[in-house]
C-alpha cells in the first residue's frame, strides 16, 4: 500500500505495459462488477449446477468479506492511497 507517483495516474503516454494492465484491469472490474453478480443467482436456479447450499453460502460470505474488505481498505486509508482506484 503506498501513494502512486503522480505519472503512473495519467491516462496520457502510458507505457504499453502500463496501457495493458489498465485495460485488463478495467475488464476485470466491469466483469466481477456487472456479469458475475447477475450470472450467480441465474446459475443456481439450474439444478445440475448446484453444488451444496453450504457451499454456496460460503460463497456469499466470502464475497461480503471481500466488500467489506475493500469498503473499509477505502474508509480509512489516506485518500491519496486510495483516490487511484476511485478513479
């Protein structure tokens, strides 16, 4: 954890490497963000993809672990720690 120099954060004359993460990363986020959270209710309501109901909560308590995680990482780090990924 630390603050990002001021260069890494431009959007303008990112290194290739840099570009590729960037855009890795954003289709990662749009992925977790917007198709698994619909795609997992839908999936269970086919029953040969059912695993266990144990099984699947566990699998909604880790996700509100890591939420939580990342909504408290936010709250109470220094906000030049965190502003790069509230971008």
């Amino acid at each position: 954890m630390g603050s990002w120099p001021l260069d890494a954060l431009e959007v303008k004359g990112m290194s290739p490497g840099m570009a590729l993460h960037h855009r890795f990363f954003q289709f990662m986020l749009l992925l977790g963000g917007f198709a698994a959270g619909p795609l997992w209710p839908i999936l269970l309501s086919f029953p040969p993809l059912r695993i266990s109901a144990r099984t699947h909560v566990i699998q909604a308590g880790i996700l509100l672990l890591g939420l939580l995680t990342l909504w408290g990482g936010m709250t109470n780090l220094p906000p030049e720690w965190v502003t790069w990924f509230l971008d």
